[in-house]
C-alpha cells in the first residue's frame, strides 16, 4: 500500500459535503518535516475555513471525525491554528515491512489503469558530435520510461533522431570537396565529424559576413530609438518610459554582443590562413549545402547513396554511447523515416482548411498565437513540424497511445505549444501530448557549458572524463581501507565505469528538471550529499556489514525474522523504506525524476542515522540484530531498486 495515495483517499471521503475540489486541498497532505508533529501532516484546514467562512480548528475537528483511518492510524491531533497531525500505527508500519520484504516489487503496487506511453527522448542529430544537452534527455527519458513501466503502464520508447536534416547536405559537401580518403577508411566517423566542422565553420562565415551589415545597422537602430526616448536634461522619466528604455538597452546590448561575438568568428577565420583560402575558394558554400540536401530530399540517386553509407557509422557512434550509458530503445525512427509522408499531411492540411498558403508558405495560424506553424517553405521543403505531425500521427496508427512525452530542452517550447494545438486541429484531441522541458546545463561561468569557444564537447570526452575522475576516487579510497586495499585492477576500472556514469546520470537526475544546473565533476562525484556516489557507497556499506558478518542474506530472508521498531531511528527507517512508492507517483505524476532522488537521499541519511545509533551485528539481543539485518537488507533493495529506475547501477563494493 502507498501511504500518501491512502490518505488522500480517506481525506477525500471526509470532505465530501466540505468543497466540490478537494484535489487542491489533498495536495496539501505531506510527510512531515518533524517526527513531534506526526509522520503525515494535513495543513488545509485554514484555506478550507476561509473559504467557509468557519474557524480552522472546528474545520480540522469536524473532518477529523469524519476520517476513517484507524486500520492504519492512531487518532489523528490537532495542532495550532488546525493542523491535523497523523501518526501511522507502528504495528500497521511492520506488517507492511513484512510485506515489502517478501515482494520483489517492495510492495510497490501497480496502477490500477494502465495507460500507454509513448517516450520520445535523446533524439540527437546525427553525423554533428552529440552534446551535453542530449545527456539531459537521454538520462531524463529513460529514467521516466523505467518508472512508468516499474508502475505498470505499457511504454513505447522512440528516439526520433536527426538523422535527415542539412548536416547531410554539409557532410556531402565536405565530401565531395574536402575528403581524406585514408582518414575516412580508417575512421570514417572522426573524419565525417572533421567534414562536418569544417563546413559548418565556411557557412557560418560567409553566413557571418553577409549579416554583419544587417547588424550593425540593427546597432545604429537600437541605439537611435534610445535617443528618441531620452527625455531633455532636468526632466525626469515616468516609470513607464524608465521600463522601455531598460528593455530598448537590454535589446542593444544583445546585438552589440552578438556583433562582437561574430567579430571575433570573422577574425578567427581571416587570420588562419588555411581556412580564409578555402573561404575564399568556396564563396557559395551556403547555397551549395542547401541544394545538396534538396537534392537528397528529392531523392536524387547518388545523394542517397551517400547518405546510405554515411548513417552506419553515425549510427555506430551513438550506439557506442547508449551502450555507456546502458540506454535502449524499443524503436528508432527518425526523422528520414516520415519522408515520405510529409507531402500527404500538408495536403491533408490544406483540404481540411487547418493551413493556408501565405507568401508561397504553406502556414497552421493558431488562435493566440502570434507566429504560424510552418510546415511547407517556399522552395517547396518540409520542416521540423511538418515531420512532428507525421510522427504522430504514425505513433497513433501503430502504438494507440495515451500520451505522447517529448523531452526535450526548453528552447523548444514554442514549437510543440504550436505542434499540439495544430495535432488537436487534425483530430488528435483525446492524446495527451506532454512536452517534459528542461533546462541549460550551465558552465562555472554561467554560460551553456562548453568545452572550448563554438564547440560543445563530444559527450564521450565527457563520459570519459567522469570515469578517469571516479577511477581516482575509487582508488584513493580503496588504498584508504584499513584493511589494505581489496580491488584488483581490473575491479578498480570497471568500478570505476560504473561510479562515474552513475555520477554524471544521477547529477542530472536530481536536478529539478525544469532549472539550468551548473555543470561540476566535483560536485557530482561527492562522496557526501546528494550524489549517485552517496548512493552507492551507502548500498555498498550495507553490503559489507553482511560481507563481515559472514550473514547469508537469501537466509536472513527466508527465516523472516520479526522487524522491530524499537528505536526512533528505526522506526523512522522503516517509515522511509515504506515510502518508495509514494515517491514513485510524485516522479511519474510531472515527470521528474528528481522525486524518486530526494528520495533516495532522505532514505540514505535515515540509514546513516540508524547506522550511528543502533548496533546491528553486535545488537543487544539476537532478535535485535536479526532484526536490524532486515532494515539494512531493504534499505539496500530500495536503493538498488530506486537507482535502477534511474538507470544507475550499484557496486558491492568501493
Ligand atoms: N533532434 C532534435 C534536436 O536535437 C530533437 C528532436 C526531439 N523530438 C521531436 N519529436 N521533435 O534538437
């Protein structure tokens, strides 16, 4: 049974005939932050009362002597202006230890109604470096799909990547010009990645140059109307003209950094001379790469035979980091998989009246929105949207689902607000389409974290970063034991593995997912705090209590030795281990992750408390430290289990 749910039932039958919306009043049911004011705390009383005009503690008695809760709770006290205070039987706490020890679920149940999900994560871009931007939605996306399946809803996962866009039409470019045959034989992914860069940087110059005049003119622009509202000397603004002038500055600003960061991308090329010459030599780049992936979307023979044998070796590359990162997926259909079915949706589009032709575009406007959807351009090319709206409605014809989850950074946001309400306009109106938002990953100096000016660094040198950082950690602390040190090599190494994956996944994982978070190895790899190494090192403290112990754990369990709640930290213990469910429905109820983390982190500190007082192998009595063993072992299965739904593995020993 799962505490909080149970509550919010009984609540939800005492308020009966108090308020027709008891949903925003049960919300306000928590854990509470003291033990002196019960385990659960009701605080609603008071927003109740003033909304019927009664005083709060009447509210709070009257309710109290509606609330059937005496199979689990004792009577429920009220306390200050009205709230209600619960207090679990302890009797009730063990039999449901006894239960979660027996259940290889831990008694987690699973949802009445299923639902199907379809998850729509990672979606990287093929053939350009993946980024640390794509960690957020891998991480992010599988951990949802690991709970909403742990809970019993059916779950399609679909990595919609990039696999159709211009960095084809650039990488044939690069091909066709500026190819080293050797490098590309004997590492055609390293020498796509080069072409890519490559012809990226030529576009970005000429693309660079010919807005620069636009810019400066926007500059002289911005800067005049700033003038216009300055008002003579000796007068003073009103708040109204002190805001747009703020806001005219703001605006300034922005062009004038844009202008110098461009500068500085201009120098750089102009003063390498390699690359100026193939600037020089190569002054319609831009339209060149545009018409390659024309060509290629119309299916011209030899783009596509090029595009054929360069999507193996993207595909290989992304692959070797899903495998690091012990991410799979049911299905893989990008973007150049609705190819085909591009031309009959803005048919049907168009037939249906839901988009109109607009200065030779084919546009969706939307009601309330200033901008239309596009999802045909002049030249005739399909879009980002145009693709979307395919993909869903394939999803639908093939999986049925529910929900549709796209996770995916917050710059995205306007695009799937347009994306839905054109899919509704289409008849999709019963599919619930969720955008799970996140935010930047920042660098120390709060900029979007990269590694070096232009480039965002490979995901793999970062990976590769986290491991070599956790392998020192794992040694040092290793060669630390006061035993001597227990791990060979080769043990060290694949620990290592393991704690810097798990750091890197966990650090993101516990984010709230909608803030931008500051990038920090040190601050991810913390022995102490809220980090996948905390976690891990306190799985692996449990299991070396049993390793020293020499306690035959499959046993332990099957002799189902009587818990005992003697202690407050152990009670306290218990309670939390009861918890995992609860903070299962609060991850899978808005998509964060970051619930089933805080979690794990106050069950880990409830243990290190218990840990302190409470003697398990030299306990007073053989009971006692039987019973110990029992909140020891399910304090390890739940944060194996809870780290396993995070995707995070654990280490029996570091
Ligand atoms: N490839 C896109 C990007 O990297 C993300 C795709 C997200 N999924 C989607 N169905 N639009 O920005």
């Amino acid at each position: 049974m799962s505490i909080l749910p149970e509550l919010k039932d009984r609540f939800r039958r005492a308020l009966v005939d108090l308020t027709d919306a008891p949903e925003e009043y049960l919300d306000l049911i928590r854990q509470s932050g003291d033990p002196k004011f019960g385990d659960y705390q009701a605080n609603f009383a008071m927003p109740l009362g003033k909304k019927l005009g009664r005083p709060p503690r009447d509210v709070a008695a009257e309710i109290v002597g509606r609330l059937d809760v005496a199979d689990f709770c004792r009577q429920p006290e009220i306390a200050g202006p009205g709230f209600i205070n619960l207090r679990l039987k302890d009797d009730w706490l063990i039999r449901q230890l006894d239960t979660a020890a027996a259940d290889p679920r831990l008694g987690v149940p699973q949802v009445p109604r299923p639902r199907t999900y379809v998850v729509d994560y990672s979606a990287p871009n093929v053939a350009k470096p993946m980024h640390v931007g794509h960690i957020r939605s891998t991480v992010i996306g599988d951990s949802l799909c690991r709970i909403l399946k742990f809970l019993g809803h059916k779950v399609v996962s679909d990595n919609h990547i990039g696999d159709w866009g211009t960095q084809f039409g650039m990488i044939i470019y690069g091909y066709r010009n500026f190819l080293d045959a050797d490098a590309y034989r004997d590492n055609p992914v390293e020498e796509l990645a080069r072409l890519y860069r490559l012809v990226r940087r030529l576009v970005d110059y000429h693309d660079g140059r010919r807005r620069l005049p636009e810019l400066k003119e926007q500059i002289d622009q911005r800067a005049a109307a700033i003038e216009e509202q300055k008002l003579p000397p000796g007068e003073k603004p009103d708040k109204k003209t002190r805001k747009a002038l703020r806001r005219l500055e703001g605006n300034l600003q922005q062009s004038r950094d844009e202008l110098e960061s461009l500068q500085r991308d201009l120098v750089a090329v102009d003063a390498n001379p390699q690359i100026s010459k193939l600037a020089a030599e190569h002054a319609e780049i831009s339209s060149a790469v545009l018409s390659e992936t024309a060509r290629l979307h119309h299916g011209d023979e030899e783009n596509l035979r090029l595009w054929k044998e360069f999507l193996p070796a993207c595909e290989d590359e992304i692959s070797r980091v899903y495998g690091r990162l012990d991410v799979t997926f049911d299905h893989t259909l990008g973007e150049s998989f609705y190819n085909d079915r591009l031309g009959s949706i803005v048919d049907e589009l168009l037939e249906r009246g839901i988009a109109q032709e607009s200065d030779g575009a084919i546009c969706v406007f939307l009601e309330g929105e200033e901008v239309p959807m596009l999802v045909r351009k002049q030249d005739g090319a399909f879009l980002y949207a145009t693709t979307d709206l395919a993909a869903i409605r394939y999803r639908m014809e093939a999986w049925a689902p529910d929900t549709v989850l796209y996770v995916v950074d917050h710059r995205q946001s306007l695009h799937f607000k347009l994306l839905f309400a054109t899919a509704r306009k289409l008849g999709y109106d019963k599919l619930e389409l969720q955008h799970v938002s996140f935010g930047t990953v920042l660098g120390d100096d709060g900029t979007p974290f990269k590694a070096r000016r232009g480039d965002t660094v490979g995901l793999e040198s970062l990976l590769d970063e986290a491991v070599a950082r956790a392998g020192k950690i794992v040694a040092d602390n290793d060669d630390a034991k006061a035993d001597g040190p227990e791990l060979s090599q080769q043990q060290r190494a694949k620990v290592a593995e393991t704690v810097g994956i798990a750091a890197l996944k966990y650090a993101d994982l516990s984010q709230n997912r909608t803030s931008d978070y500051v990038f920090s190895y040190d601050k991810m790899l913390a022995m102490n705090g809220n980090t996948a190494t905390y976690m891990q090192y306190a799985y692996a403290r449990v299991r070396s209590i049993f390793a020293r112990g020499g306690v035959d754990v499959e046993a332990l369990r099957a002799s189902k030795p009587a818990i005992i709640l003697g202690d407050p930290a152990e009670r306290a213990l218990g309670l939390e281990i009861l918890r995992l469910s609860e903070s299962l429905d609060l991850a899978a109820a808005d998509y964060r992750p970051n619930q089933l983390t805080s979690y794990l982190f106050d069950l880990a500190n409830r243990y290190s408390t218990f840990f302190e007082r409470c003697h398990v192998l030299k306990a007073e009595s053989e009971e006692l430290s039987q019973s110990r063993m029992m909140l020891c072992d399910l304090t390890a299965r739940t944060i194996r289990k809870g780290l396993e739904l995070l995707g995070i593995d654990v280490v029996e020993k570091m």
